[in-house]
C-alpha cells in the first residue's frame, strides 16, 4: 500500500495482524529483504515493511537525516497501528535508523532487533568515502554503487538467486535517495552513549561472515545494551534475513514468542 509520511509517499508492505513489527531494511536495499521473515511471522503478527524515503518504490528526497527516517516511520506506525507499541527490528542502517527510533519515539516502543549494524559515528575517512559515493550515484547511477558493494555484502556462499536479486535492488534504488543516504550514514549520530540507556528486550544477530559489520562489532553492542540477547548465525554475510532465512526466522520467532505481553 501507499501512504504519506512528512509530505512523502511512501510504499509499505503489510501482512498479518494483531501486534505490530516493523522491519527497516539496509543501504541501498529495500522491504524485499524481508519478504521470508514476514511470510513466516504473519501467521501471528502485524508485520509492517516499509520502503525507506528514496528506495523501492517510497518516494525520494534530496537530502535526509537519520532522524527523518525515524520520524517517516513513526508517522507510518501512527498510520497502521496507531497506540500500539511496535517491536522494531533494523539491519545494518536500518539499525541505526532503529537506535534514533528509540532516541525521538520511546513511547511506540515494545522491543529491539539490531541485526548486523553498528552504534559508532562514521569516521573522517568514512565520511570522505561516502561523500565519493553519493557523487557516483548521482553522476553514474546506483549500479556503480551496487557493483562496488555487491562483493562484500553477502557470504562467499550465498544463494546465486540470493546475490542477482540484491544487486537488482540495489541498481534499482534511486540514485537520488541513495546520495542522501550515504550522506545521511556520514553524519550519523554516535549511538554509544545510547546503548546503555537502552529499556526494552533487545535481540542482537549478526552473520558469522559478515565483513561488514562484524561478529566483535554487534558483540560490544550487545554488552552494552543491558539484558539483551546474542545470536551469531554461521554461514551468512550482511544479511541473514535473505542468506539464511530459516535460520533467521526461528531467532525472530523465539524472541518475539518470549516477550513480555504489552500492558
Ligand atoms: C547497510 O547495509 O545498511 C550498509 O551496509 C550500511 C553501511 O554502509 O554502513
């Protein structure tokens, strides 16, 4: 479905019922990554996949913050499950996009997955470098951007129908919103001090392959977040959810079965 959120139109997928889980995808991907999770988890709950401002089909704009995807998203929970708490559960930037969730919108808040992200602020070299990238985008298009990424964002073993359909979406992405992404990712706020202020059951995952956000990476998030809850899934890169998805879906399910019910 289409639905507005801050002047935008944004496209978002929605299966299931009852209590809402909202899944944000990574950089420069889209809702599709989620498509197994949420076929498995609609039998029980409401799950809600947004594509971020300037992917899939969600409309772009020129310039973005971490902040403004949180707020498109809360705009969008008040739209589908307004009053109700939402598990929100974000890979990679969209796990940084879930830290500032928790940050400006506490109160829609039930729980927390952080899968294969990372909490640090970028670096000057990183800044530089994803500055390179917004200009590649925009002059070149986004397969330059995908064509550079695709080598590291998924295990050397990864599904061959797995790998064509990410760099599919990744060439598809608009070259627009991934400038502002990448320059979104640059200036994004350090989410240490975060961690420890963290209230709500958190589910931490990373992939054993991942050589993007690493295991020694999404360990020191999960001791800093207290009471939370570690899995490393072998035989997955970046993006368990696709690469892994059996694996993946019964973590999802088993967390989400041991939360607390909502007051
Ligand atoms: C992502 O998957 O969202 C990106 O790898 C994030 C990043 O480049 O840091």
């Amino acid at each position: 479905m289409f639905l507005h959120a801050n002047g935008l139109r944004m496209n978002v997928v929605t299966a299931g019922a009852d209590d809402p889980v909202l899944f944000i995808h990574g950089f420069p991907l889209s809702n599709a990554m989620w498509s197994p999770v949420v076929r498995r988890l609609a039998a029980r709950w409401l799950c809600v996949a947004p594509d971020l401002r300037g992917h899939g089909d969600s409309e772009a704009s020129p310039a973005a913050s971490i902040a403004d995807y949180a707020d498109d998203l809360a705009a969008i929970l008040d739209q589908i499950a307004p009053g109700r708490p939402a598990v929100v559960v974000g890979l990679s930037m969209g796990g940084i996009i879930a830290l500032e969730f928790f940050r400006k919108h506490r109160s829609k808040l039930r729980a927390l997955g952080l899968i294969d992200t990372r909490a640090n602020p970028e670096s000057p070299e990183g800044v530089a470098r994803r500055e390179q990238m917004a200009q590649a985008a925009l002059t070149a298009g986004s397969r330059a951007l995908a064509d550079v990424m695709i080598g590291s964002v998924l295990s050397p073993r990864a599904d061959s129908a797995v790998r064509s359909g990410v760099y599919e979406t990744m060439c598809r992405t608009s070259p627009i919103g991934v400038a502002a992404a990448a320059r979104a990712l640059a200036t994004r706020p350090d989410s240490f001090p975060t961690l420890p202020l963290i209230d709500v059951p958190t589910l931490v995952v990373v992939g054993e392959e991942d050589a993007i956000t690493p295991v020694e990476t999404l360990r020191d998030i999960h001791e800093k977040i207290p009471n939370s809850r570690f899995e490393i899934i072998p035989g997955a890169g970046h993006v368990p959810p696709l690469e892994t998805p059996e694996r993946f879906g019964t973590i999802m399910e088993s967390f989400l079965a041991e939360l607390p019910s909502c007051p």
